[in-house]
C-alpha cells in the first residue's frame, strides 16, 4: 500500500472513531451511574443506602441500591434544564458513614463526577484515544519501514520514525500506569505525565548524547577551526539542558494536577522537549542506517561530492577516500556483472585553489586507470546543493533524459544522508557509496540533518506542537474541574 494512501485511510479511521465516540457518549451521557468501589458490604440491603440531591433541577437520582459484589450504586439523570452547573449529593450508608459526591453536568449534559472525572461512556474514550495512538504508531512504522527497505532515506522518514517513538512512548505510559482502568482522570493524568515521565527516563541517554555531540564538536574546532556550524552539538547540549532544567523546576508535583500555571508550562515543555527528542532520536538512526545501506551493482553513473584539495591541486584525505570509495564500487560493479559505470566529480574552484576540485579528481581517476570517455567533469558547483544539482543535469545530457538511470553518490560517511535528501530534492534516483572518516564528524553531522529536519518540516513541526499543546491544555482543564 503506498503511503499517502495509508495516511488517508488512517485519517478517515480515526475520524470516523471521534465522530462515533462523541455521539456514542452524547447519547448515553445524560445518565450516569456512580459505582462506589471502596465500600463492599455484601450483605447490605438497598434500604440501607439514601441519596439526597441539594440541586435537583441539575440532575436526580433515578435509583440507589447495591450490586451483587455489595457496592453503592446510584443512577443518575440530567435533568435538561441547566448546563454547566454542579451540585453535591449527600451518600449516607448505614453501617458506612456518610459520603460527598461533586455532580457536574457540562454544556452538552453530559453527568460527570468530577472528583474521580468519571461519565458513562468514559471507557469508550480510552479505548478509541489508545486504538487511535497505535493505529498512528503501527502507520508511521509502517511508513519508517517502508523507506528504510527501498532505501529512501529522507526527512520524510525521519518524521516517521520520531512520530512512532513518541505515539510509543505514550502508549508505553498508559499501559504501564494502567490507572485508566480505574477513572477517567487517572487515564488522564497519565497522558498529560507522559512528558515529564519520558524526559526523565531520558535524561540519562540525552545526557550521553549531548556531551558527545558538545565534545566531538570541540575535536572539531580544533581540527576544522571555528565555523557556525561546528558549534551545533555545544548549542544543542546547552538549550537541552536548558530545557530539562526549566521542566523540572516549573513542575512540581508527579501525584496530582491543579493547573497551577508553573505546572502548566512546565508540563507543555516536557512534551515539546519529548517531541524533538524523538525528532532527534529518529534523525540519528536513520543518518546512521543511510550509512550501513550499500547501493546493488547497476550503477550507471557515480557522482563524486567535492570537498577541497590541497594547495598544489592533488587531494586532501577525505576527498580521496570520496574518490577511492566511488573507485571500489566501480571495480566490485565490474567484477561482478561486466557493467561499467561513468565517474561524474563534482566540485568548482575555490578561491585558494590552483585547479577545480572537479580537476583534481579526473587526474586522480586518470591515474587508476581510467579513461577520460568514462568521467564527465561538474565544475560549476560551490556547495553540496550544486553538486547534486549540476551532476544532475549533466547526467542528464549524457543519458538524454534520467528515466531509468540510477546513479550513486559518493561522498564521506557524515554526509551520507544529505546526498539522499538532496538527490531526491532534484528528482535523481541516487543511492550513497559511504567513505570512511573521522569519529569526530559524526555527531555535528547528525544535528545538522536535525536542523534540516526543522527547516524543512517547519510548519508540519509547529502545527504537530500546536496540536499537542491544544490537547494538552482540553486535558489540564478537564482535570482541574471540581
């Protein structure tokens, strides 16, 4: 099944199970039967048991008596005459004591008790809101999985696999408190502690992940010099912190929940930071398995990512470990099916740079042996976007048009992942050719894909956080109704 389909289909199924639940609890909500479980006298007889209503134009009591395991039951009915008001019954059981129920009926006369948050039809709501998170999880992993096997490595797919693992982890909070089962706000308080519960559980893990990304990114400075965008990983270790520090301090108490506003912001932070945990997370296996995923031998063309050569116009380390990685698989291609494919180097001249790196690299190849029939020079392009972009299209005029052409894209480990991002940008059937290099390049190169990520997906992210700080806030205002 192709994936927008899937997501429509997932749409339509979750929008039909909303629709069906809030009718379902509009028409059964105008009763409501309050089951008193921490009272148990088998042995009790209904006359044992008197209600008295202080308001009784809000709701009556239709019928109290004891059910077979001998707890206090009382049925009740809204009257329909007033919404939005509260009255409080007066329980007494004989033998008991006497008891205080809050009776809430809402603007579309639903009965809520609002001190356990409980209505006739509350188990409905679970049981759609958690069909609903795995029905979403089950489609994003679907969808993960699905890129992951055709090796269509994205932003696409990053977005899968973080919503996955964030629909994961408030599942994984609702089936291990499993208070819902109980009460409605104890279903509730689960979900709107899922943020707090996560950041806390991970804490240990981002903690691990942001010194490294803070340390690799001095190793960085160190041996690349001061640039922005080998500051990533000491930025990312601060705001995290930052953030982890402004959850726990505005938050105060794991137990109950009296919408106090610190609570509030703290609560919708830890969900924010949970959010782009996943986000993060996700973006570091799928750049990690891009690495892993080694292209099939029918290669017709392999683009070569410039990257700077040294001053007397022969290669730096790392473009050689580009070069020499396109000049392996070429071989291993050969060997294997007696096809050859073109070497496309791409990279223009610098200013400090005696030749183009496009240059540089067809000398190089002419000295493995290769000939000049078989390299098409790219000299143009100043940044990664232009390589692929410029590649593209004189691949494009070799071949006449790029309908059945699969190419792949060499270039250093690090930079795996923006190859597939970019060739799929330019509509180039790509698949990368991973060269070795330094540990330390690692972690700066994940969060700039990270940042990609942001950029790209920018409003989906922020409508997603809109949603969930909305839900969020239905949630805090349901639990703070007495």
């Amino acid at each position: 099944m192709k994936i927008k389909k899937r997501f429509i289909i997932l749409a339509a199924i979750l929008l039909a199970m909303t629709i069906g639940s809030i009718t379902y609890v509009a028409i059964d909500g105008s009763t409501y039967t309050e089951r008193m479980m921490f009272v148990s006298n088998p042995y009790a007889k209904d006359s044992d048991l008197e209600v008295n209503v202080h308001e009784t134009f809000v709701v009556t009591a239709e019928r109290a008596y004891f059910d077979g395991d001998g707890h206090p039951c009382i049925e009740f009915r809204s009257t329909g005459e007033k919404r939005r008001k509260s009255t409080e019954v007066d329980v007494i059981i004989k033998g008991h004591g006497e008891y205080k129920l809050n009776i809430f009926v809402d603007r579309f006369g639903t009965i809520f008790n609002t001190d356990a948050l409980d209505f006739d039809g509350y188990i409905i709501i679970e049981i759609v809101i958690l069909v609903g998170l795995g029905l979403i999880f089950i489609t994003m992993l679907l969808s993960f999985l699905e890129n992951l096997k055709k090796a269509k490595f994205s932003y696409s797919m990053i977005a899968y696999g973080g919503a996955a693992l964030f629909c994961a982890a408030i599942i994984t909070v609702l089936i291990y408190g499993m208070q819902w089962m109980n009460t409605f706000r104890g279903f509730l308080q689960d979900m709107l502690h899922t943020g707090e519960l996560f950041a806390l559980v991970s804490a240990p893990v981002m903690l691990v992940i942001c010194l490294a990304m803070a340390f690799s990114n001095i190793w960085l400075l160190r041996h690349e010099g001061f640039r922005p965008q080998n500051m990533l990983g000491i930025a990312l270790a601060f705001v995290w912190f930052l953030a982890i520090a402004a959850v726990f301090w505005c938050y105060t108490d794991f137990i109950t929940f009296d919408y106090d506003i610190s609570s509030y912001i703290g609560s919708c932070l830890s969900y924010i930071v949970t959010f782009m945990a996943c986000m993060l997370l996700s973006t570091i296996v799928c750049a990690y398995l891009s690495t892993r995923r080694r292209p099939p031998h029918d290669r017709d063309y392999l683009i070569i990512l410039g990257c700077g050569i040294r001053k007397d116009g022969t290669l730096t380390p790392i473009l050689k470990g580009r070069a020499d990685a396109a000049i392996g698989f070429e071989k291993e291609q050969f060997a294997s099916n007696g096809r050859h494919a073109k070497f496309v180097p791409s990279g223009g001249q610098g200013a400090d740079e005696v030749i183009s790196e496009s240059e540089a690299m067809k000398r190089y190849l002419i000295q493995q042996g290769y000939h000049e029939d078989q390299i098409i020079m790219e000299d143009k392009s100043v940044n990664t976007d232009q390589n692929i972009k410029f590649s593209t299209e004189k691949i494009r005029e070799d071949a006449g048009s790029l309908e059945n052409i699969k190419a792949g894209i060499a270039t250093t480990n690090y930079h795996i992942f923006r190859g597939y991002v970019l060739a799929k940008k330019h509509k180039l059937d790509a698949m990368g050719i991973s060269a070795k290099t330094k540990w330390y390049f690692f972690p700066n190169a994940f969060l700039r894909e990270f940042a990609g990520l942001i950029v790209d997906r920018k409003w989906k992210i922020a409508i997603t956080i809109v949603l969930i700080l909305i839900g969020y806030t239905i949630g805090a205002r349901m639990l703070s109704m007495r």
